[in-house]
C-alpha cells in the first residue's frame, strides 16, 4: 500500500474494503454486452462498400472506430461522461460554486482521449445535453459554464464544435440533472500515422503521461465513498501536503486532454505503436491489445493525492486500486525503445508530466507491475 493518509494515525484500524462493484458497476455483466454488441456491428461493415470504402478491421475493439475514405482514415467515437456531475451539483450546493466549466472538459476529454488513441487528428465535436426537464437550462450560470466550459476545451485540442443535443428527458434523466455525451470525428492523415497495433511488439518502451486525478472514471466508487468521510465532500484530502484541498474539489479537476501531446508527437517525427486511455478498468486498459506480449512496468508515476485518500479510506489493495482507477497515469503511449525519452520530453514541453515505465516483452499476455508485486493476465480485461 502507499504511505498512510498523513491525518489519520498509524493505529487506526483499516477499513474494510470498498470495491468498485459494491459501488454498483459490474463489469462482469457490462463487458459481456459489449461483447455482444461488437460482433454485431461487425456484420454490418459490408455496408461501407456500397459507398466505395472499407473499414479498417483491427480498429474493432479499439477505442475508436476507423473507416478507410481512400486518401485518409476517418476516425469516430461517442463517450458519456457518467456520474461525474452528480458531485459537480452537490459540490454546487455545498459551496455555491459552479463547476460545469471543468465538467464540459471532463465530457470532450472522454471522446477526444479515445480517439487519439488510433493515431486520428480531432476535427469536430458535437454535444449531448440531456436534462431531466428544461428548468435545468434555466440556471444561467451553470448553463453559461457548460458552454465556455465546453469552448476553451475545444480550443485547447484545435477542433470544431459543430453543433448538438439539447433534449429535456423527464422521465427518463432524473430531475434537475443532466447526461452529457460527445462524440468526435478525426483524420488520420497521412495514412502512417495509423495507430492500432500493428507495429506494437517486442522491445517497445512504455511512456505514461500523468493524470490530473480521478479523470471520469471510479466516480461511483468515490461517491460511495462519502458516507464514509467525516465531512463528505468537504473532507481534506491531505491536511499537511495540500491544506484546504476538499475531497469534492480534488474529485472535479478537469480530466487531461492528452491531443496536444500526440499532434506534438506526430510534428517531432514519432509515431506511436500503440496508444491506451486509461479509464474504465484502470491500469489493465494497458492490456487492451489482442497480442499475446508481456508488458513489464519497472517505474510507477506519482499517485494524486486524491487517489491515495481514496485507496487509503477504501481500504483497497494495489491490485484492486490500479485495476479500477488511473492511479496517476492517464494515458500510455508504446513507441520504439529509442524514441521513449523523446517522447517524454514532447509531452512536458505540452505541460503533461510522462515516465518510461516499462517495456514490451516476448512472452503470455500480462501485465507485471513489477514496484508494486502485482499482475493482471489476459482473463483480467476481456473487451472483445
């Protein structure tokens, strides 16, 4: 486990354990749907060739879906942002503060961030505002955060913002909540600049860029976690490294928009072989690939002081903590062993904190995180 929570003395009994499934997220009955799901849409790419293009194959089960248009790839994907505003309104109530401003950036960063990963440039953004009757969108400073929110991140990843959804679903979204969604359409142009695995194999390093926190994922768990807190959401997450930081707070920094770091990549000549969000399923995401390789990590980033106060008051272990959230590492890019400093070095330059934590090896598919003692295997994340 890592270091104790500094305002909670050594004697104190650990509490039993929170999982991310007591929390009420089942991926054991989500992933089988999923499942499902990809192989029926897969039947359906016969449909592309009636208009002259063809889908790209090993994009299926990835985080993006890539269609090959003929002098470039297209790329798209849709995300939800989750359960995130829920502590984003009761953070509003406690405070009188709006935080829709980092929630809108929360929301582009769960469509952007997966789309990077196939090697695709952002280019359009479209919005799903779903709330549960319209008097959401009468409160005007939370509506006017959303909207600059929602701006400056696409400003940020230099895309479009095309248009949207603005739909009031009583009935359906609870009242006086709302479900944000975005979807996003890139280009992969040129065509080298395709990212799915590929070229991914023995001898890659594995370069790690920092989150900023809890990202928009484990959300379920950490609201669980505030019956637990003295305080709730304006419990201090740690008293003498970050005075006045409330657990709420620490909870609704805006999630990394990681685009800048590969547009910067691809401008300084490196093209990654592989590229993994690290959301849902937290550090076993670095097994998403179907090859069978070893992926051996020697280096652990800085855990946020918001994940280690989660960890810590949820009584979880390292595996149970890195198998459920980022724990500090949002992002994971597998470039040739040579070009791992570089790309830590184009990642700081765009402001994004990143290690060489480990390598790709010959071997069964497994991640072994060797600081920590712990493993995942290939039965750990089955996502196709």
């Amino acid at each position: 486990m890592h270091a104790p929570d500094p305002s909670t003395p050594d004697h104190t009994v650990r509490p039993e354990t929170l999982s991310y499934e007591q929390a009420g997220v089942q991926y054991d009955l989500i992933d089988p749907l999923k499942i499902s799901a990809q192989r029926a849409a897969a039947s359906t790419a016969v449909q592309l060739a009636a208009h002259g293009f063809t889908e790209v194959a090993a994009s299926r089960g990835e985080s993006a879906y890539v269609v090959d248009v003929g002098p470039f790839y297209l790329a798209s994907i849709v995300e939800c942002l989750g359960t995130k505003t829920l502590v984003a309104d009761e953070m509003a109530r406690l405070t009188g503060k709006s935080y829709y401003d980092r929630i809108a950036q929360d929301t582009i960063a769960m469509a952007i961030n997966d789309l990077i990963t196939v090697g695709a440039t952002p280019l359009v953004v479209q919005a799903y505002w779903a709330a549960g009757g319209s008097d959401w969108f009468g409160d005007a400073e939370r509506a006017q955060a959303l909207v600059a929110g929602w701006k400056a991140a696409c400003e940020t990843c230099q895309v479009a913002w095309g248009g949207g959804e603005t739909p009031a679903l009583a009935g359906i979204v609870e009242g006086g909540r709302v479900d944000l969604a975005a979807s996003c359409t890139g280009l992969i142009n040129p065509k080298e600049r395709l990212s799915v695995g590929d070229r991914l194999g023995e001898g890659d390093a594995i370069v790690l860029l920092a989150s900023s926190g809890i990202h928009a994922n484990g959300l379920s768990l950490a609201r669980k976690l505030v019956e637990r807190l003295p305080q709730g959401y304006l419990t201090e997450v740690d008293p003498i490294h970050h005075p006045g930081l409330t657990y709420g707070d620490a909870l609704l920094a805006p999630t990394v928009l990681y685009s800048p770091v590969t547009e910067a990549l691809w401008k300084a000549g490196i093209t990654p072989h592989y590229c993994a969000n690290i959301t849902g399923h937290g550090w076993r995401k670095l097994l998403r690939h179907p090859s069978t390789l070893t992926y051996r990590i020697r280096q652990v980033p800085p855990v946020t002081p918001v994940l280690g106060f989660i960890q810590r008051h949820a009584g979880q272990d390292d595996r149970e903590a890195y198998s459920t959230l980022n724990m500090g590492a949002g992002f994971a890019i597998f470039v040739r062993a040579d070009d791992a400093e570089r790309t830590v070095a184009v990642a700081q330059a765009q402001g994004v904190a990143a290690i060489v934590a480990g390598h790709v090896e010959a071997g069964p598919k497994r991640l072994i995180v060797e600081p920590l003692g712990i493993e995942f295997g290939a039965d750990d994340l089955q996502l196709r």
